[in-house]
C-alpha cells in the first residue's frame, strides 16, 4: 500500500505547491461565505467579488490548476445572482446540501409510506402541495386553524392540480398508444369544425 501511495505522491510532486495555494484561496472563500462578521447578501457579495478578482489576477499562481480555476470563476459569475440571498432570508438554506437533505428526507418518508421502491409519480403532479405540506409538519404541529383558507384560494388551487393532473394523464395516453391517442385527438377536432 505505502508502495502505490509513494508512486502517486511522487507522479503528482511538481502539482503540490499549486494544490497548496488553490487551498488557500478555498479557504478564503469559505471563511467569507461563513460570514462570522454577520454581514448583508450585499457586503458578503462585495468580498466575495474581491476574492474572484484576487484570483483572476494571481491566476499564473496556480500552475496546472489555472483551468480549475477558471471553470470556478465561470460558474461562480453564473450563479451571481441568487448566490448571497441567504444572507438576507433567515431561514434560507445557505447550500444545497440543505436542500438535498430535505428533498432525501421528503423522498425517504414518501416511499416508506408508499412501500415504492422508487419515487412517487404523483409528486411531479402535486408535489408543489405535498412537499410544502411536509415542509410545515416539520417546523410544528398542524392545527385545525392552520388549515382554514378561504374557498376560492382553495378552488383555485384545486383546479391547478386537476389541470396538470389531466396534462399527465394525456401524456400517459399518448406514451401508450400514440396512434389510438392521434385519431380521437383528429376526430375531436373535425367534429369541433363541421357544422352540427
């Protein structure tokens, strides 16, 4: 084992004293999205920019890693604008990691209660329902006056998750049997444009 570890260390030598600059300039990063300092999405984004521009111009610093680097930058400018809004929004998760901890779990207790091996189908159709309604449970007991909402804000909602619920249902069709679904869809239109 010491053998394959002292090959690999000795093929990767000369890449070592980049590697030990990159992580500085991670550690950088991360003691700035940290925010001890109990700043605002704006004075985090303000040193986080300087950060990206402290890279950009000691980039030849990085030897091999100068493309790493780079991708870093590109995707960083991509993110941009939603990248500090966790700072402003107190119960905002501030990576994804919370929220792929909180889908897991959403996914975990859907299928234990299902006794499906993968995830429901109807969560495409009401997950904008059931995942909101798992999200509460988990911050405190539901009460009956939590579930009053007035009727039409309820009727409304209802027909959102009928409508999708239908658009499903006529790709179901169609994956099934795309010639039957093609011929009652022509034969509703032509009856809809002759004459009664």
């Amino acid at each position: 084992m010491r053998a394959i570890l002292g090959k690999g260390l000795e093929a990767t030598e000369a890449l070592w004293p980049a590697v030990r600059q990159a992580f500085s300039w991670v550690y950088r990063a991360a003691a700035i999205l940290r925010n001890k300092r109990g700043l605002s999405a704006a004075g985090v984004g303000r040193r986080y920019r300087g950060l990206i521009g402290a890279i950009a111009r000691h980039r030849e610093a990085f030897g091999e890693l100068q493309e790493a680097f780079a991708h870093f930058r590109k995707v960083t400018r991509s993110y941009w604008p939603g990248l500090f809004r966790c700072y402003d929004v107190v119960e905002l998760p501030r990576t994804n990691n919370d929220l792929e901890q909180f889908f897991g779990s959403y996914r975990y207790h859907e299928r234990r209660a299902s006794g499906r091996k993968l995830a429901c189908p109807g969560t495409v159709v009401r997950g904008s329902v059931r995942v909101i309604a798992a999200a509460a449970t988990r911050l405190r007991p539901i009460e009956a006056t939590d579930l009053v909402v007035s009727v039409s804000a309820w009727r409304d909602l209802r027909g959102r998750l009928e409508r999708r619920q239908a658009v499903r249902t006529l790709g179901r069709r169609f994956r099934r049997d795309p010639d039957a679904y093609l011929r009652s869809l022509e034969e509703t239109l032509i009856n809809r444009a002759l004459p009664p």
